[in-house]
C-alpha cells in the first residue's frame, strides 16, 4: 500500500536514513550517558537534542559525500 503513495513511501525512506545514521549521529555528537538515577533540565535536554540535530545533518552530509565518490 506505501507503493501507491508517493509520501507514505517517501517517509518511509527518510525514516530509514535516520535509523541508519543514528549510530553514527550520536558518535558525532559526543554526549555523555547519563547516570543512572540523574535526570537531565528542561535546558541540557534542548542543548542536546540541538546537538544532535547539528550532528544528524553532518552525518547525512558526510554519508552522502562518501557514497557519491
């Protein structure tokens, strides 16, 4: 049924990227695990969530770079 929509399809795919670059994400992102029991502010969980984001797209960008060599 996600081959009759172009969207869902597409999605799809994106989602997949994402699942795929998250190891590398993270690694480049360089954020410490929590300890168990500690729970992060409303400001250190945006601060990380933005250095994810930053992360993600160089992931991406490098990923697309080396595929395309």
């Amino acid at each position: 049924m996600s081959e009759a929509n172009p969207q869902v399809a597409d999605q799809q795919r994106r989602y997949r990227e994402f699942l795929d670059l998250l190891p590398l994400t993270l690694a480049l992102a360089g954020l410490p695990i929590s300890e168990s029991g500690k729970y992060y502010s409303e400001e250190q969980i945006e601060l990380r969530a933005s250095a994810i984001q930053r992360a993600y797209k160089l992931a991406r960008t490098l990923a697309r770079d080396v595929i395309s060599r």
